[in-house]
C-alpha cells in the first residue's frame, strides 16, 4: 500500500538555528520558512536528491508540536510520512486491520497542498505516521 518515504518531520525548537545546521552544517538545500496555519506549524523544507526533510516549528496556540516540544526540549522526530495512490482506500484498509486514524477519519489538505491523514503511533511502532495522497 505504501509507496516512497516523501518526508521525515523533525519538531525544532529554534527554526533558524535548525535551519542554519541544515544549510551550512549539512550543505543542504532549504526552503523559505512557510506558515502552515491550519496544521500549527511553520515549515522550513530541506530538499535531498530522494527525500525531503520537514523542520516544524509551533504556529499559533494550539500547535500540534508544543506538546512535543515540552517533552523533547532539543527537538526531535516528529512523524514519517509515506507516499498513497488513493488516500481514503488506504484509510479504510488500514481501519479494517484495526490501526487507528487521528482525527474523524476525513483527509486534511498538508503542507504540500495534498490529503494526508495520520496514524496512531502505538499502531506503528511508536512512531506517528502520515500518509499523502500524491
Ligand atoms: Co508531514
């Protein structure tokens, strides 16, 4: 069912600082800082040749990430996220084998302007996972 790795998203406390370890540590390619109001956040994309790399930062009062940010004060992995052809199909085959999917269950449009929907992580892993319709 799932297809490519289409980004690992790590929770930052400091953008810029993230951002600047990226750039000129790493020597990788970054975005702009861009608000994503409607999911709390503030991305900044890394582009590698076969992924890319999301630093989140909290937007707004109610961020998805303040909580994450408490408990992980460096910042740390946030989500995975994988690549699906049809989005509602792969929901309603992950809910018939029982994985439990954030939210009422209706695809939300995320960063890259595609429906995406997230799963429980005591389902996978421990690790909260995303999925795009691409
Ligand atoms: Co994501």
């Amino acid at each position: 069912m799932i297809g490519r790795l289409n980004h690992v998203a790590i929770a930052v406390p400091d953008l810029e600082a993230a951002t600047a370890i990226y750039r000129d540590t790493l020597g990788a390619q970054v975005s702009a800082p861009q608000p994503v109001p409607e999911h709390g956040v503030t991305v900044v994309f890394v582009n590698l040749p076969n992924t890319k790399i999301e630093l989140l930062h909290p937007l707004g009062e109610k961020s998805p990430i303040a909580g994450f940010l408490e408990k992980n004060a460096s910042g740390g992995i946030h989500h995975i996220c994988y690549e699906v052809t049809d989005i509602l199909a792969a929901r309603d085959q992950l809910v018939k084998q029982g994985a439990r999917v954030l939210g009422d269950g209706t695809p939300k449009i995320g960063a890259h302007g595609k429906p995406v929907l997230f799963l429980h992580p005591k389902d996978f892993c421990g690790t909260l996972v995303e999925i795009e319709q691409v």
